[in-house]
C-alpha cells in the first residue's frame, strides 16, 4: 500500500521538477475538529509560470507535520506517504492549461495537531512534463514561508516584480472556460455565538451580514463558501482586456461591479474592523470578517494594471439590468472599464487608496506580504488620484448609476487621511489638509465623504477644527435633520436605511474618541437607529433576522428557485425569494415609516453592498457598549 501511495509522488519526478512556487500560510485558527487535530490554517500556493505554456502541473508539498482534511477549490489534492506529511496538488479541467509568463495561486485550508509550527513546509515542487524551468534556482525558507527562487542566465537575482505585476497583468487562465458554474440547491449555513445586547441578538444580525458580503461574491468561489446556492460566476471578467478581473462583489440585486460603492463598502468595513477588533471576536465573527474584506482587496490589487491604470468597473449597467437570473447562468458580454492618466478617476483611484490601506491595517500582522502588497497599491493610486485629476464618470460608463456628484476632492482627503493613519506620514497629512472641507454637507455616503474625514482626523490629530466641524453634523442629524415618526433619521428616499445606518456608526464612533464630549449621547442615538432597523419600528429591515423581516429582497440570485430549476421569471414570483438572502438591509422606509415588501419596488426593497457597509460598523460599535 506505501508504494502505491508514492506512485504519484516517484510519477512527478520523471517531469521537469525546478519550477518557480511561492507558499504562504496567511492564518491560523483552533476548530473543534472531533479527531484532536484542532489546528486549522489557511495557505496560498503561487506557480511563477516558465517562457512557454504548460498543458499540466503538479506541486508536491512536505509539510513539517502531519495534515488532515485538506480543501481546495481550484486543484486535487491527495496525500503522498502514509503519514500525510507530503501532498500533491494536480489540476482541474479548467487550469490544466496555463500561459505563458503568467501567475497561477490557489488557495487551500488543511488540520494539524500540533499548536506550533502550523501550516509551515520544509518545500514545495513545482513540476510539468513540458518543463518549468527557466535557468535553475534553488529552494529557501524562512519562518511561515517558503520561496523557491529563480536566477538570471546572467548569474543575478531576479528582482521580485513590485506588487501588482505579479498579480495584475496577467490574462485571466479562465477565459477558456465556462463563465460559471452553479451551486447547490441548499440555503446557506448560518452558525453564530448567540450574544444579546440590549433588545436583539447583535452577534446573530452581524454573521448574517458577513453572509450576505457572501452571498455577493463574484468571481470562483471560495471551497469554504458558507452561501451554498452561490456558485462560481463572472469567470471570464477582463478576458476582453487581457487582464485578470476575477473576484471583487457585485453590486446589489444586479451582477455589475461598480468599483466605486464597492471601495467605499470595503473602506468603511475596514474602519469598523481596524477600530472594533475586539468587539469582532468577542462575537466570533473576526475570521469571518477577514475573509470576508479581503475578497474586494484582492479584486483592486488585480484591477491596478499600471501605475495610472486602474479598471473601475465590470460589466454595462443597462445590458445587466436587462438580465433576471442567477449570475452563474450569465452569458452577455461583461465589458471591462478603466481610467488611465488621459481620462483620470481621482474619486475612484482616492477611494481604493483608502479602502487598500484599510487592509494594510488589517493584514499587516497577519499577513504582512499581502498587507504590503495593499499599502503598495493604496500609495501608488493615490499618486494616480493626485497627480492626474478627474471625475471618473466621465471616463467609465456609470453615469446613470453612480455619478460622482460631489466631485473628487473629498475622496482626496479621505484617502490621503487613511493612508496618514497607515503610516504615519506627514506628507500625507498635508494632503488631507489640502483638500479637507469645512462643509460637511447632511450625509455621508459612497459620494460624499467629508463627514467620515473630519471624524477620522479628528481621532488622528489633535486640531480642534475637526472635532468643531463634525459636532456640527453631529448636532444637525441629532437635531435638525428630517426624522420618520417612530424616529429613523430620513436623509434621502433611496436606501433610506443605509444613509441612516453610515450617519449611526459616525456619531457611535465619537465614543471611542476621547475628545468628544457627548460621545456617549451620540452612542445611544446611534444605537437607536439600529434599534429601528432591527425591530423597533415594528419590523425588521434584515432579511433572515427578527420580526416579520423582508421575505422579497430585489435580488436576483435569491429570487430564483433551487437548482437545477431555471429561474424562471424569479422577478414575477409573488411568494417570498426561495432563497434567504440572510443580513441583507433592505432600502427602507419612506418620511412615515411606510414600507411594503415588494421585490419590484427597487426603492424600498433593493440590497447593495454599500447599504450594509455603515450598518454593519455601527453592529460593533453597539457591542462595544456591554464590552
């Protein structure tokens, strides 16, 4: 039976076994596994392809324990020795084939016993029949990570490209096949630490908001997916460019991806997380929230194609809206979106720079080659921001959906305040300065930033101006601003909730900056307009959770019924979506507190990413008041 199980391993060794392969273990948790091997981690493995396509692959690992329960998504995996010290990873159908002088990563999850020296390897090898090797090279490792690197045929080192041309300019290695595939028939798994604080479960309605970030997912899906009716979509995004553009979140009901909304969703989680990290484990939900942000962190990290190009968004908003189905049964071209430094984006580009150094933040011990990698990017799009200015929908079609009204100078100070709190540069103080207004308008949204900016740099700096001009927002949404009769603040008609939501964490967060006087009026305000989404108003505004919530989200995934039925008019289906899109906030309810669950009333009953985004920051700051 050992000589059999080594087969495959003896098989390897008859191919051209010098490839060029980055392993990293990027985090680690304890699970109880049931068979004592409790150590659960998650890797990446990265194949550095040779001068000339391959038509087959393996990678042989040897790990430094022995590993049990090995997923992986985008490979087989199969052990080698009898101990499962020693893996082998061959391909599916579809990535078989991979070009030349491109990058090939696949992640992996695996079990160990041993509480030290998780998930680490002695080495990996990369080997393909049609040969991998592009000079020679030699195998080091260092702690959690293992390198096998390449030489020149001049003798030198070769110099690691900088973040973004490794993972950025490659072709995607999926255009060859199907644009998706579709998941299973089943409703999602929902398994939460129950955690009442004050009148609802909040630990409960915020893992039903990573669950909708979830179910939102574009690109191949994760092996670990918890949303089991979601399957694998949008797999041949940007192969009309030639670039790799897998990944990032569909917008809302619909299967664009707006780059705008979605780095304002991921900037403003990020804040929640950076400064509620505590609050995020204390109810188990701060892996979740990890894999969770980094899926649109990826997705710009491929986006950035060059230092002033940077692709905004995927697909055409009126040809997508004219499709109701499921985003794996997609089959309309997706056209892919950039601005360059002859048509600039500096809103855009400022916005991802925020959201990147969000998760830099994040990342940096956990993963600091990937939190690197962010801060990278966030500076070199802000350059591209700053450099060369513009709206950027006057360069991408998003015009009709997210015009960018308020201009690009609020996404430049806000950008350059994040970046100031990534690393501490004064030079980027300077910049937030530069653009920073006093103005902070009634609202604070994916167009409009300046409220979040003077919150922030009042909890950076010690300037006065900033805590003056956010009390006066503060003042106007407690006191002055429109308010529905059973008490939600009503800034606009769509997505009412949302708007309430994101104004909500700004006041709670003036809690955790000492120098606010009324933080603690400001929390319990805050609070309440959670209070009125989840229940008070005499119904629940979160699909899945509490009283008589939404049952007819405008969705189109979930409105479909299960596999293997086609969706068959899922818009025209009178009953509730077959499939429970659970954390979704719904748009809300009109001045006085009207609202009717109706899938066709985009108004009221349309979920996007943005819309969760605030509320789910304003979730951990509620926790933090029985903390």
């Amino acid at each position: 039976m050992r000589f059999q199980a080594l087969l495959p391993f003896f098989g390897c060794a008859l191919a051209d076994c010098r490839g060029d392969s980055d392993y990293r273990m990027v985090h680690n948790w304890w699970t109880d596994a049931g068979d004592g091997k409790n150590q659960m981690f998650e890797s990446f493995l990265t194949l550095h392809l040779p001068d000339h396509d391959i038509d087959s692959w393996d990678v042989t690992v040897h790990f430094k324990h022995s590993v049990v329960g090995v997923n992986v998504w985008d490979a087989d995996a199969a052990p080698v020795d009898s101990d499962s010290t020693i893996w082998r990873f061959t391909p599916k159908s579809w990535d078989a084939h991979l070009n030349a002088n491109t990058h090939f990563e696949f992640k992996f999850q695996g079990r160990q016993w041993e509480d030290y020296e998780i998930g680490e390897i002695w080495k990996s090898e990369f080997c393909s029949p049609d040969g991998v090797n592009n000079g020679g090279g030699g195998t080091t490792t260092t702690q959690g990570t293992t390198r096998t690197t390449r030489t020149t045929t001049t003798g030198g080192p070769d110099v690691t490209p900088d973040p973004g041309e490794v993972t950025t300019t490659k072709p995607n290695s999926l255009c060859g096949g199907p644009s998706g595939v579709r998941g299973g028939p089943e409703q999602s798994i929902v398994d939460f630490k129950k955690g009442s604080y004050g009148k609802y479960d909040i630990n409960e309605v915020l893992h039903k908001s990573i669950l909708f970030y979830e179910a939102q997912r574009c690109g191949k899906n994760s092996p670990f997916n918890r949303v089991l009716w979601r399957g694998d979509s949008g797999m041949k995004d940007g192969c009309d460019v030639g670039h790799n553009l897998d990944g990032g979140w569909f917008d809302a009901g619909d299967h664009v991806k707006f780059g705008f909304p979605m780095a304002f969703t991921t900037t403003l989680l990020g804040w929640g997380m950076i400064d509620y990290k505590a609050e995020y484990e204390h109810a188990g939900e701060y892996i979740n929230a990890l894999n969770m942000l980094r899926w649109p962190l990826e997705f710009f990290i491929r986006a950035h194609t060059g230092p002033n190009e940077f692709y905004g968004q995927v697909g055409d908003g009126h040809a997508d809206h004219g499709f109701w189905g499921r985003p794996e049964d997609m089959t309309m071209n997706r056209p892919a979106f950039k601005v360059t430094r002859n048509c600039p984006g500096s809103d855009l580009v400022g916005e991802t720079a925020a959201a990147l150094a969000t998760g830099y933040m994040i990342f940096k011990d956990i993963d600091s080659a990937f939190a690197n990698e962010c801060l990278s990017h966030a500076k070199e799009l802000y350059d591209f921001a700053y450099n060369h200015r513009g709206k950027y929908s006057d360069c991408i079609p998003a015009g009709d959906f997210y015009n960018s009204w308020g201009g690009y100078n609020d996404e430049l100070a806000w950008g350059a305040a994040w970046l100031y709190r990534a690393t501490g540069d004064e030079s980027y103080l300077a910049k937030a300065n530069e653009f920073y207004t006093s103005g902070l308008g009634n609202m604070f949204s994916w167009d409009d930033k300046t409220a979040g900016t003077a919150l922030l740099l009042a909890q950076l700096t010690s300037n006065s101006k900033f805590i003056n001009d956010f009390n006066v927002f503060a003042n106007y949404i407690k006191n002055q601003a429109t308010k529905t009769p059973k008490g939600l603040v009503w800034l606009s008609q769509w997505g009412s909730n949302r708007y309430a939501a994101n104004v909500a964490f700004l006041l709670m967060h003036t809690n955790k900056v000492a120098r606010f006087s009324d933080g603690r009026a400001n929390l319990a305000f805050g609070k309440g307009q959670i209070d009125y989404m989840l229940g008070d108003s005499g119904r629940s505004f979160v699909v899945g959770f509490g009283n008589n919530p939404p049952e007819r989200p405008h969705h189109r995934s979930s409105s479909c019924p299960p596999v293997p039925q086609d969706c068959n008019n899922g818009a025209g289906n009178p009953g509730p979506n077959p499939m429970v899109l659970y954390g979704a906030l719904v748009g809300g309810p009109d001045q006085w507190d009207n609202y009717v669950d109706d899938r066709n009333d985009y108004v009221a009953n349309e979920v996007a990413t943005d819309y969760n985004a605030g509320f789910q920051s304003a979730l951990v700051a509620y926790i933090s008041d029985y903390m």
